[in-house]
C-alpha cells in the first residue's frame, strides 16, 4: 500500500514486507502508486507480473553488492 494513502491519513498501512533497493526502486519504474493500491498490492501479484518477472530473472544473476540503475 502507498505510504501516501496511509501516512497523511493516519490509516494502518497493512502487512508490509522487505525488498532490496533495486527491486523497490523497478517497482516505482513499472507501476504507479494507483496500480500498486489497487491491483499489485500483494508481493505475490508483483512477482506474477510479466515485467516483474523478467526483472526479477535478470536481477537473480546480479553480484548482490553491485549498484543497479533502473531506467523507464
């Protein structure tokens, strides 16, 4: 859930889980926070995205300590 649909309103966020950098920053390249509050709010739906998918095969190769840029 987008922290500005929780913050500002005072509201519970909800479950919330922990991604690396790189993957937190794809997520904000590919979805907007709408699509993310309403069809991707679950880290199983975002795995099960098509380009999550091919990030997620590429990224799974990756030296763990090398800095990822992310491109639109």
């Amino acid at each position: 859930m987008p922290r500005q649909q929780t913050k500002r309103k005072k509201r519970d966020p909800g479950p919330t889980t922990t991604i690396c950098a790189p993957c937190h920053r794809q997520v904000h390249v590919l979805f907007s926070n709408k699509e993310l509050a309403q069809d991707l709010n679950t880290v199983e739906r975002l795995r099960s995205h098509p380009n999550m998918q091919k990030f997620l095969g590429w990224i799974r190769k990756q030296d763990p300590y090398k800095k990822i840029r992310t491109y639109r």
